[in-house]
C-alpha cells in the first residue's frame, strides 16, 4: 500500500492536486474559519482555568500544543479520549527516526479507516463525513486519498501551530519591549506573530521533485532530482529582508514563505494565525507577567523539517 503522506494534496501536481484541494478547501473558508473564533478563544480560557488551578504551567504541554490538538480533532470528529495519539503521532511524523515514521502512518491508517466506516454508516457533521460524502460526485475521493487527508490535517492542523505559539511565548519572555507594545496595543499582536513565522519558522523545510530542467543561481537542476527547499534560510534572506537577524514585529512589508508559496501554500493558515492570535491575546490577559524558568535549558525538538522546543517551563508571575 503506497504511504498515506505520498497520496496527499501536499505531493501531489495539478490537475489531481486541484480537484483535491477544492474538496477540502470547503472547510477552511474563511467564514468557516471565523465561525470556530468563540469555540477556539473558549478552549484557550479552559486550558488558563486548568494551569490557574495548578498553579504552575509547562507552556508546551498544557496549552501551546493541546489548543490546536482539541481544535483539528473536534474539526474532524474524533473521540476526546484519543486525542493524546495525536500528538505522539503527529510527533513521529515530523521527528528524525524513519521506523517511527512510517510505523506511525500504518497506524494512523487502520485507525483513520476504522472512523471513515463508521462515518459512512453514521454520516456527522465533522471533516471526516465531508470527505466521505465527497465520494460519489464527480470528484471522488479514494480511500486512500480520505486517510491521507486526516494524517495530512492531523499534523498540519496541530504541529505547526503548536510550534508558532511556543515560539511566541519565548519571544515574549525574550524581549521585554515586546511584551509592552503588545499588552498597551493588542491589533498588533498578528503582526507580531507574522514576525516570529518569519523569524522561527516552525517548517524549516521541504522535500520537492524538479519536473523540469531549471538554472537557479546559476546552478542546473534535472527533472527526478530530489531537492530541500529551505524555508527557514529564505526568510532570513539580506536580498528580501532588511536586517533579517533583528526580530522586529514592525517590519513591512514582511513577505515570509512560512506558509509556504503558490498552489501548495497552506490551506490552514487563517486558523493558524487565528488560534496563535487568540492564544497570545488569552496569555497576556490571564498570565502578563508569565516568563520562562530560566533555569532550565531548552532543547530543540528532533526534527530537521520543523523548529521547535520540547519543553517550557512558566513561571506565571514574578
């Protein structure tokens, strides 16, 4: 059985990469996207409630990856209590060990085939039934194509974004002026994370096939040759930005490539703006003065495509 990944709108050429994103593309319309604001800035007060309780915080683990988790798996219908695979799936998919990765896919395929029967004998309204609907009309959806589709939302859905917030939250701990223009004016809190996209970008890099024959800089590349697109470097290029090494959420025009470019750039980038704008605006009301324990040391998650922490310890006041 061919690799879900390999099936999915994210290798797939025009005319069957169209027809695919058109199907899914229905779900994150911009109105659809709008409509999930009360339900998103409600998940986000919900997890505050819980850190308030406890009284400390792990920035990661209790709120900058479970918001977009709860988001994409109610998006597409899946069981609260199943939600803890998500992250260690989505986790695999993105890490450095090559067994886990394709061990994670066989999985998540038995399991993503297994909620797509039930579906189709019990149609909900959830992500899952649209694909499953789409079945039948001129566009049809194998099911291959529907698994790849959940695995693809999966990790797009919650990894990415997951990372953004983190990042965020360190650049709020790291810069203080940030801190201040942010908590005396809120409207310019998506500029700021546009900033740390640019700046942190939570995909590093892409995998791509040249089609055809291409100079680039001077250089040859052959049709079947394999290349690594990387994004992290281009949105540091001195050609592009000015001062690329300095993090400044002033900075216009900021035309960064984190959401990548052309037919394959990101159908969920308004819900990713969206959840990282309302996790930020929610932080700074509950916790203003939260900071990283500067005790402990951060380390990098083990991925070369994205950028990321394992961990971040709050302190929530001072």
């Amino acid at each position: 059985m061919k690799d879900p990944i390999d099936a999915s709108i994210l290798r797939q050429d025009p005319p069957k990469h169209r027809q695919l994103r058109m199907l899914v593309a229905q779900a994150f319309s911009p109105r659809v996207i709008e409509g999930l604001a009360p339900k998103i800035e409600a998940i986000a007060h919900a997890l505050c409630d819980q850190i308030e309780l406890g009284g400390i915080m792990e920035g990661l683990h209790d709120f900058a990856s479970p918001l977009p988790i709860i988001v994409i798996a109610e998006m597409l219908g899946i069981p609260q209590e199943d939600r803890a695979l998500f992250k260690q799936w989505s986790d695999s998919l993105v890490g450095n060990n090559s067994e886990q990765y394709y061990q994670c896919q066989r999985e998540m395929s038995v399991y993503f085939t297994d909620i797509s029967n039930k579906r189709r004998r019990e149609p909900q309204e959830d992500l899952i039934s649209h694909l499953i609907r789409a079945k039948g009309e001129e566009e049809q959806l194998s099911d291959l194509e529907v698994i790849s589709f959940c695995i693809l939302l999966l990790v797009a859905g919650n990894e990415t974004t997951t990372n953004l917030i983190s990042s965020a939250m360190l650049v709020l701990d790291s810069d203080p002026s940030v801190r201040e223009q942010l908590m005396a004016d809120r409207s310019l809190i998506p500029q700021a994370l546009d900033e740390v996209l640019r700046y942190y970008s939570p995909v590093q890099m892409m995998i791509r096939t040249v089609k055809e024959t291409t100079i680039l800089s001077g250089h040859t590349l052959s049709p079947g040759q394999m290349i690594n697109l990387w994004i992290g470097s281009a949105n540091h290029d001195e050609e592009i930005f000015e001062n690329p090494h300095i993090f400044n959420i002033h900075r216009n025009p900021n035309p960064h490539l984190a959401f990548g470019h052309g037919i394959h750039n990101c159908l969920g980038a308004q819900l990713a703006r969206m959840e990282s704008k309302i996790a930020i605006q929610t932080l700074l009301e509950r916790f203003p003065e939260f900071r990283h324990h500067h005790s402990h040391v951060l380390e990098r998650i083990d991925s070369w495509i994205m950028f990321g922490v394992k961990e971040i310890p709050i302190i929530l006041k001072k």
